[in-house]
C-alpha cells in the first residue's frame, strides 16, 4: 500500500492477503467491521486468485475484471482465450468485452452488471 492511498482511501486499507477475507458469513463485505456497499468492484488481476471472490459479490454488482492467458507459476486461474474467461465471470448485463493481444499473451477484459 502506498503512502498516496492511506492518504485519500484512509478507511478503505484492507491489511489482510486472502481477498475472500473482507467477506463475512452472509456473504457482505467488510471493512474495519462496517459492511461496505461498493458502486463498482474492480479486480484486474484475477488470473492470481481462484473464482471465490466473484461467487461471493452480490447479483447486480457492476464490475470490472482483468486477466491474461500469460504462463505464470503465481497465475492459479489464468483463462486460455476470452471465452474462457467470459464464462468464468457470467454477467447479467455486458457492457465492455474485449481482448488485447501481446507478443507473448492476451489479456481480457470484462465491464458489466454480475
């Protein structure tokens, strides 16, 4: 965490290594012990953590979601092409799907309603 994010996100430091932590038992998110009502989720590196923070977001949260197909020891859930990907992270409502692609892998994008 840098020093420019405490200073204007002083509420929202999240000290935990596990994202599914901020979540409680009935599935809402927490932060200092407040549930926490977001207007937009935004994860753009999801190829480092498994499908359980997206199973956990409530229907109608708009989100925005990145991930790649690049081979990395620390990607544990990295998409093969954007269909993979697209059906990873089912949405209600698309808003923004695409695809960027590198020399060496692609990386995707998602923006929409879950």
């Amino acid at each position: 965490i840098n020093d420019e994010a405490k200073l204007f996100n002083p509420s929202m430091i999240i000290e935990n290594t596990e994202a599914t932590a901020i979540f409680d038992t009935e599935g809402n998110i927490k932060i200092g012990g407040n549930v926490q009502k977001f207007d937009l989720v935004i994860n753009t590196s999801a190829e480092h953590m498994n499908l359980d923070w997206y199973e956990k977001l409530p229907i109608g949260t708009l989100v925005l979601i990145q991930s790649n197909n690049m081979n990395d020891r620390d990607h544990i859930n990295k998409s093969i092409h954007l269909g993979d990907f697209l059906m990873k992270y089912p949405v209600t409502k698309m808003l923004y799907r695409g695809e960027f692609n590198f020399d060496s892998y692609s990386r995707f994008m998602i923006f929409g309603v879950k």
